[in-house]
C-alpha cells in the first residue's frame, strides 16, 4: 500500500485514484497472504498428524515385542 501511495505522490497523480489503487493492492496482498497462510497450516497439521501416528505406531509395536500387551490392540 505504501508503494502505490509512494509511486503515486512521485507522479503527482491524484488521492483519490491512489487511495483506490492502494486499497486494491492491500487486498490482493492480503489474499495472497490468507491462501498462503491456510497451505502452511494444512502442510504443517498433515505433518504433525503423521509424525503422531507414527510414534504412536512404533509405541504400540514396543509393547507387542516386549509382551506387555497381546496383538490384537484396536488402531484408532
């Protein structure tokens, strides 16, 4: 937004027509920065999710191996 207003004071050009620009530009950032934020935080919960099942996993095989429980546990 401080770029639009910046090139807009540098041209001369009218307030009112920068402050549109500069709106217009503010929410295609924020766009972008929502649809970015919502892919880091899929990646980041689909990561979390498997490294739980895993060590979740590799908990219940250590207590199969050493005896503690019998084979047949429920996964979920």
């Amino acid at each position: 937004m401080s770029l639009v207003v910046l090139r807009g004071a540098v041209r001369g050009e009218l307030a009112g027509r920068v402050a549109c620009e500069s709106i217009v530009a503010m929410l295609v950032f924020a766009g972008v920065g929502w649809i970015a934020g919502w892919i880091a935080d899929y990646l980041i919960r689909d990561t979390l999710q498997r490294s739980f099942r895993a060590r979740v996993d590799w908990y219940r095989k250590g207590l199969i191996e050493a005896g503690l429980v019998k084979k047949d546990l429920p996964r979920d």
